[in-house]
C-alpha cells in the first residue's frame, strides 16, 4: 500500500513538468527567417560576401567597368553609320558578334539591367550592326581623378536577394588623389566627400545576377 501511495506521489510532482516539457516542444518549432542583415566591412575592397557572390562582383566589376570607360578594342576602318553617329566595330574575340556581348553581359547583370541601364535605347554606345556584329560608339567618359577608395558594408540577403551598399570617397583637393586606393574608414575621413551606392543581386533562371550595379569612379 505504501509502495502504490509512494508511486502515486511520484506521479503527482512528475505530471507538471511532463506536460510543460510538451507543451515547450510544441511551440519550439522556428519560423524561416524573412531576412537576414549583417553590418560587416572588408578590407580587400570587395564585398564582405561568400566566395562565390565575390568571384561574380569581380567579373561584373570588371565588365561594367569596361563599358563605363569603353575600353574596347574597335577597328577604325570598319565604320557604322546610324543618323549622324558613327560607330565603330569591336574587334576582340570574346564580342565577335553583338549576340555574343549580350550573352557575355547575361552571366553578370539580369535581362531588365541589361535592357534599361547598358543599352538604354536613347543612349546606349552599342548598336549591332547589319553584319550582326557588336559596334561602339566612341564616346567613353574619363576617370573620377578624385576617388580615394571605397569601403563596402551592410548586407541584408533573402532566398532570392541580396542586397549591400558601400560608401566611396573622393578627395576634397583640387586636384587629383595620388595616394593609394584605401578600403577602410579613413582616420582623416573631413579630408573626403562620400557617396553611397547600392548594389543588388537576385536570382534570375535559378542564376544570381546583379540588377543594380555602379561603377566607383
């Protein structure tokens, strides 16, 4: 009797906290987060991001660069007229054709990018050609003599974007920054002005490409 008594009161300390272990297993299940925002830095003058989404800035950068300056080899005897402009054709392997640049600018930049910024229709410097090749107009713009440097930080990523900004500076001296390019906040920061700039990375096709891009200097 005293066995079944002791067992009992077992039983009765027992059965609250079994029922609060169960009631915490049910409630402990985490929602997915909607987002996921970190304020880092690098100091390598890329974004502080994984290997993979760095690899894809570089080649963007390098790219976007390129067609800000048009640093594109052009044959000057293999002239396009259009209206009163005269473009020129590309004369380098990898844009042997106009199909074959978008398709190159297609591994970096998404479609609407592409469409509404690159080739913006009444200003883009690229124009294919009746022979289906890819023809520039010369007119690149020069460098920012000012820029300084440029340090990236907070990123904010989602499944399908991913989202981080950067602030770059350009020296307030009257002629042109001979130091090097620094990417980390500098001590002498009243000797600078800023500009923030943007850059956005979504999944398009299942392929990450930038939909917002710029170009530092």
């Amino acid at each position: 009797m005293k066995a079944k008594h002791s067992i009992l009161m077992i039983f009765v300390l027992l059965f609250p906290l079994i029922l609060s272990s169960c009631k915490g297993a049910t409630s402990a299940s985490p929602s997915t987060p909607q987002s996921l925002e970190t304020n880092s830095s690098s100091q390598d003058g890329l974004p502080p991001l994984e290997d993979t989404f760095k690899t894809l800035y570089q080649g963007a950068d390098e790219m976007y660069t390129k067609i800000v300056f048009g640093n594109f080899h052009c044959d000057v005897n293999q002239p396009f007229t259009k209206g009163d402009l005269t473009y020129y054709k590309v004369d380098e392997p990898a844009f042997d054709s106009y199909d074959a640049f978008i398709e190159h600018l297609s591994k970096y930049f998404t479609e609407d990018f592409i469409n509404n910024t690159i080739l913006t229709p009444d200003q883009s410097r690229f124009i294919k050609g009746e022979d289906g090749a890819l023809y520039l107009l010369d007119a690149g713009r020069g460098s920012n003599i000012l820029y300084a440097g440029h340090v990236f930080h907070s990123i904010q990523q989602t499944e399908n974007e991913v989202t981080f900004t950067a602030t770059a500076y350009y020296t307030k001296a009257q002629e042109a920054y001979e130091g090097d390019p620094f990417f980390t906040t500098p001590k002498n920061i009243n000797d600078f002005t800023t500009e923030e700039y943007t850059f956005v990375l979504v999944k398009e096709k299942d392929a990450w490409k930038f939909d917002q891009f710029s170009c530092f200097f």
